[in-house]
C-alpha cells in the first residue's frame, strides 16, 4: 500500500515523494516578468519536494492579471527560468511549470490597454483587482471570436516549448480557478454557441486543443493539468460538474498524460469527495488532489487509494522542507499572509528549515 513516501512514476519522471508543491503566485519577478535571483532561491529550497509545480506563468505579453508574475513569451524568460531549474535539478528535484493565461480576469490597465478575453462577455462581478492605478472592479471581456481561438491555442504551444528550452520537466494547463481556459469549461460563464460552447465536450474542446497542442511540442508524459470544477473562486459555478470531471477525466485518459490534478476549495467536503472519485474512475493515469490537505489527511487520502499524489499549497508557503517535516512529523512554520504577494526575499524565500 502506497504512503506518501512511497515513489511514484508520473510520465517520464520517478517522484521519490507524493508531496508535491502546488503552484504559488508570488510575484516577485517585477515587470519584465523575468525570474531573479530570489526566485532561483524560492524553488530550489523547495527541492526535496516529488514535483515542484511554478506559479501561474504568462503565455503572452498580454497575458498578465498580477503585477510581477512569471511570463515565458521570450528568450529572456527562457533564460531567466533557465537559471532556476538548473538550481532545482542541481539540488536532485523535478519542476513543472504552469502554463496560464488569466481570461477575464485580466485588466487592461496591466496589458497595454489591451481588453481582457473570454469564452463570454461576462465580467467578474462584485470584486476588484489590482491594478498601476489601485484597485479596480474586473472589466466586461471581449468574447474570442471562433476565428481567433487557435491564437490562443498556440500561445500555449509556444509557451510549451519555451518551458521545454528552459530546462523544466513538464509543464502543468492551468485549467481552473476562472482563468481562460476555465472560461470555456464552466457553463456559468460560457454562454457561446458555436463549437466552444453549450455541451460538455464543446466547452472542453478549448483544454483539450491546449493539451494536444503541447502534447506535440513534449509528449504525453511530460503534460499535466489542473482542474478545479467546484471552486467558486473567480465568480465561477458549473451546473453539471460531475458530466464535466467525467468527459475530461476520460478524454485526457485516452491521451496518456502525466498526472490529472484536482484542485478543491476542501477535499474533505462530500462533494469534493464525490468529483475526487468520478475523476478516479474515469482517468487511467496518475492523480492527484489538492486542498486543504494535512500531513495526516493527505497520508490518508493516498493510504486509500482515493490519489496518487497529494498537492500542498500554503504548508508549502512556509515550510521549504516540507517533506522532512512531514517524514519527522515536525511541526510546521506558519504562513506570514501580510507577506504573500510582491516585495521581497522576507516572507518569500527566507522561511527557516528544521535544524539537523
Ligand atoms: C498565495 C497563493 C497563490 C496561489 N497561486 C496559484 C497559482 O498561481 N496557480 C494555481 O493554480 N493555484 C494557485 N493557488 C492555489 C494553490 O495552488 C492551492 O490550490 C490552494 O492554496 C489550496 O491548497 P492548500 O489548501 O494546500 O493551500 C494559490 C494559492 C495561494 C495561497
């Protein structure tokens, strides 16, 4: 029976843990998006993790919702990520990035002027965002014509093999949470007509084109996605969730991909448990769940079967060790919230380890 020291072949690649590092937006890349020398530090303290998973990284120059997130569009991002996964290899770890385009959650006022896209002409409502000119409420998007979607495709196959060049293992679809793609899979926003909307496998058609596109670029075994079909956050809500897992679960089994991730708001809240288990049945491949997952909770998940790998964000915050913790049953470092997004290394990349 498998525990979560137990190693475990995703794709290509022998994690030698299933504890793995979610993907943490921190934005400490500053403008130009370009990963610095804080950053290599962050991801290679990090190592001894089964797979690093990057924060949310821009597929395009348009493409930013933060203000200092990481982008890979350029040589310069290449070489930039370049230098942190030559740390984290160096240090004997493995990292995948996270392929993301923001969607409606973008603003203009961060890309040029450029309006932010969606499948649908419906804003996030009721909340603002960060923006050069202080908050701002979410602006209505402009729905992508059908025309202009392979566009959008191939901003992620470039930014496939743009990860690739940088020396990453893999790279993660980031499918979830209200971002683009999520724009497509939920019907709470996706209200298109054409091919990309309306049934399950035409609003799942835009992921699934994602993936095949870098797919071709890496192979099956060195692509990953992330699916969150529960999670509100973003303003989003699907009314048939368990069809959507069912479909997706089942097309990306038929393309052999390294590890299908469910993100839950709690994984221990029934209808988590419920989506947790149709992805089990219908995807033949390696799974992996997130949420609110203690050392205890995420040994039990995986003891049982329901995952195959457990995926930590916030212990993972404040605990670069956080597999020896777990491995000691140490206690763990408490996050410092004040310190989360932009600034510098404090709060970032100078969490103390155990002593040995
Ligand atoms: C500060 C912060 C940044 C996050 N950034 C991302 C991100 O870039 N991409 C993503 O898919 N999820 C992101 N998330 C969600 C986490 O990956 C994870 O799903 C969430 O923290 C729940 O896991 P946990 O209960 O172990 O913290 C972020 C969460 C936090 C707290």
């Amino acid at each position: 029976m498998p525990t979560l020291f137990t190693p475990l072949q995703v794709g290509e690649l022998l994690l030698p843990n299933r504890i793995v590092m979610a993907p943490l937006t921190r934005v400490r890349a500053g403008s130009t998006h370009i990963p610095n020398n804080m950053m290599v530090d962050y991801y290679s303290q990090r190592a001894s993790s089964g797979l690093i998973m990057t924060e949310c990284t821009m597929v395009d120059a348009h493409a930013c919702a933060f203000m200092g997130e990481g982008g890979i569009y350029s040589p310069a991002h290449v070489a930039g990520w370049k230098r942190v996964t030559d740390a984290v290899h160096a240090k004997g770890g493995r990292i995948f990035m996270q392929i993301w385009h923001p969607g409606r959650a973008a603003h203009s006022l961060l890309n040029d002027g450029e309006q932010p896209v969606s499948s649908s002409a419906k804003a996030i409502r009721n909340e603002t965002t960060h923006t050069p000119q202080g908050a701002k409420p979410y602006e209505i998007p402009r729905a992508l014509r059908t025309d202009e979607i392979p566009r959008y495709v191939e901003m992620f196959r470039s930014a496939t093999q743009q990860a690739q060049q940088a020396g990453f293992d893999g790279v993660q679809i980031h499918g979830a949470h209200g971002y683009l793609i999520d724009n497509f899979l939920r019907d709470g926003v996706n209200a298109r007509t054409d091919a990309y909307g309306g049934s399950v496998p035409n609003r799942a058609r835009f992921l699934l084109e994602v993936t095949d596109a870098a797919i071709n670029v890496w192979g099956a075994g060195r692509v990953a996605v992330r699916i969150s079909p529960l999670v509100p956050f973003n303003d989003m809500v699907e009314s048939q969730p368990e069809a959507l897992v069912t479909y997706v679960a089942q097309e990306l089994t038929r393309r052999g991909i390294a590890f299908l991730e469910i993100r839950h708001e709690n994984h221990a809240l029934p209808n988590e448990q419920a989506i947790l288990h149709i992805a089990r049945r219908h995807f033949q491949g390696v799974l992996m769940s997130n949420g609110s997952y203690t050392r205890e909770s995420g040994e039990g998940t995986v003891v049982g079967g329901a995952a195959d790998a457990i995926v930590y964000g916030r212990p993972y915050i404040a605990n670069p060790d956080l597999v020896e913790r777990f491995a000691k049953q140490a206690p763990l470092n408490e996050v410092n919230y004040d310190r989360l997004y932009g600034g510098g290394p404090d709060g970032y990349s100078d969490y103390p380890v155990l002593a040995r």
